[in-house]
DNA sequence: ACATGACGATTACGCCTGTAAACGATAAAT
DNA sequence: ATTTATCGTTTACAGGCGTAATCGTCATGT
C-alpha cells in the first residue's frame, strides 16, 4: 500500500518532528499547502489505516507519529523511479542530470567528495 | 497534463521504435505487461488526447509515434523526484544510495568516470 | 445542568487510473 | 453481395486521490 503525492507532504512534516496534532500539522503545513483541518484529518486517516503512523491518546486528541522510516520511503520512491527510467542504476540518473547540463556547482563539488570516498571494488 | 504509469509503458515502446500500429504495441508489451488489446487502445486514446504521441493513418490502421521526447519525460519525472525527496540537487540521492550501500561496482566505475569528465567550476 | 465548542469518524463527490467490453464502420473473404 | 473479421471509438466500472463538509461525542465554560 503506497502512500500518496498528499499523505506524503503530512508525513513530511511528521518526519520533521513528532507526536504532533493534528492541528500541529495543518500549522507546520500553512506555507506548502493552503489545506482545511478536514483535509489533514482525512489524510492522517487515510495514512493510520495504511499503517503509515500511529495514534496515540492524548487527553482529548490524538498525537501522530510516523511508522513508515523517511528513509525507507525516499529509498522506495527513488528505487521505483531508478527501475523505470535508468535501467536500476544510479549512474546513467547522473549521467543524465550531466548531458543536460543541470549538476550545480554545489552537486559536482559534492559528487566529487562522494565519489573520492567509495572504494574502487565492491 | 503528464501521463500515468501505464501510460509511460505505451510510450516507452513507442519511443524503442516507431511508429507502430496499436497491434505491434500490444506484442512489444507482451513479455511485460498481460493487457489486452482493447487496454492498449485506451491508454493510445488517452495519450493522444494529452497529446504524447500522433496518429497517422495508413490504409485500414493508424501508427502511432511519441510526441513527447522521452528525455523530456525523463526529465520531468526525475526532477519531480529529486525536488520533493532530495532537496532539489541530485548530489544527495546519490549519497543516500552510497550510504545504503546500493551502488553497484559497475556504477561506482561509471561515476568515477562521469566526474572526472567534469568541470571544477561551474 | 446546559449550551458550546473541539475533535475524530463518517460520508461526499468529482476526477484520474487501470482494465476492459461493446459498438460501429469498413475492409476482406467467400 | 453477404458474412465475417478487424480496427478505432465509445462506454463501463471499481478503486484511489484530492479536497472537504457533516455528524456524533465528549469536554468545558457559564
């Protein structure tokens, strides 16, 4: 069961720091998404039954917190895009952002470190 | 309007070889995809009313070919991704997949390769 | 005790997607 | 000339998604 484009923005903000409220959320989401308090508990509902969060009593409201790892879920979302587009590999994504000239200078400093750091075998 | 995932394997046919007729689609998604035929005329439509790829008549059946260039999808696709996961660089996706452990021998030779081929500045 | 307000849960609803079947026109076969 | 097969076009239909409004319940203020 993936998560959506929407439900992945209230994880974002749950990744950002939790338990938070549901009122919490629709605060910290206030720049990105101009989205009622219906639409966040609609979303929160939707990711608790996908096992995505938990809930967890507070007196009179619920606090969330994430299950899914951010980690896992970016490694998902970019494995499924690499599979698709670039033969399930990383390089020819670079190889790609390079043809077209889109690497930053900030990216190709920092590929170069990466790059310096990983082993030649293995 | 950007196409749907059963839409990109329509036009990653197309954009292997083309034009074809919806048949020739039908069998170059064989090994892939089980759809049938009537399926494939769908995602055809739709993508001809989104305007990703052109029919042209000839005699009883039309051949389709992409209009959308598929480094453009490609491009849109991948910095829809890396926007919203990594920050709007690409350095970062590639640090996450190092630290995971997930690039192969063969990508860390070809990224090797790839930086040195670049530019220190700009 | 009672009205009011704050929450979560339920319901809504149109559009997109995946997956096809049915329909209609036209070419091919007999 | 008819029947039949072959195409594209139209219609279908359930499930997910974006975006909320409404309902029911329980706490809180008066």
């Amino acid at each position: 069961m993936s998560i959506s484009e929407s439900e992945s923005a209230v994880m974002q903000v749950l990744w950002g720091s939790s338990p938070l409220s549901a009122e919490d959320i629709v605060a910290a989401l206030g720049d990105t998404r101009q989205w009622q308090e219906a639409t966040v508990k609609t979303l929160l509902n939707r990711l608790l039954n996908k096992g995505a969060v938990a809930a967890e009593k507070q007196g009179r409201r619920y606090l969330y917190r994430p299950l899914l790892a951010r980690d896992d879920y970016v490694h998902g979302e970019s494995r499924n895009l690499i599979d698709r587009l670039f033969g399930g590999r990383v390089a020819p994504l670079v190889a790609h952002f390079s043809a077209h000239r889109k690497l930053s200078k900030k990216d190709i400093a920092e590929l170069k470190r990466l790059i310096a750091e990983l082993p030649d075998e293995r």
